[in-house]
C-alpha cells in the first residue's frame, strides 16, 4: 500500500516519464488563490520566448540554455506578480530578462544539418 502522494510507478516501466507526470500533475494541479491574475509581460518577450520555444522544438540546441533562461524569467514574472505577496527570488525580472535578451531571436525553420 501506498502513502498519499508516494511515487506508484515502477521505473522500469518503459512509459514511467509519462506517468511519473502525470503523477505529478495529479498531486499538484489544481486552482491557486492568483491563478487567474494576468501577469505583464511585452509583447516582445513574449514573442522572443516564443521564438526560442519554438527553436528548441525544432532541433536547435543552441538555444536549450535560453529556453532556460526564458522559463526562469517566467518564473520570475509569476513570483513579481503575486498580488499581496512577495515571493523572493534569486533574480529580478529585469534581471531575467536581461539574460533572454543576450539571445540572438533564432531563426525560423530548422537546424542546418537537419533540412538534408
């Protein structure tokens, strides 16, 4: 038997990522006091981000680490924008940002030595 919120999942499993995920969002999804407050982001960055998403799901490696940094500003954004809290982080969102933005915008389409 197991304890509320224990792992159920052999790791041998060969779809264990799929269920370990769907696991989780089992035990952590679920409306949060905010959830429906929009937070300010530009319109830039949301396409940039967007951009870099993109790069990244077509094969571009290069960007893995600005997807990264993309997904830490987000996280920063979310953190500023708790109404009533304070939430700390290790950065601002300027800060964040700063930090997608020494990004190149990733072309479009994908890596060179994938259009063989």
């Amino acid at each position: 038997m197991t304890q509320e919120n224990e792992l159920p999942i052999d790791p041998a499993d060969p779809e264990y990522e799929l269920k370990v995920a769907e696991w989780f969002q089992s035990v952590t999804d679920g409306p949060k006091p905010g959830d429906d407050e929009p937070v300010r982001i530009t319109v830039r960055q949301a396409q940039k981000i967007a951009a870099i998403m993109g790069a990244v799901s077509r094969g571009h490696e290069g960007y893995v680490n600005a997807l990264r940094d993309a997904s830490w500003f987000l996280d920063c954004v979310v953190a500023e924008g708790i109404p009533g809290e304070r939430v700390p982080t290790s950065m601002s969102v300027a800060e964040a940002w700063q930090r997608v933005e020494t990004y190149p915008w990733p072309r479009p389409g994908k890596p060179r030595e994938q259009q063989i």
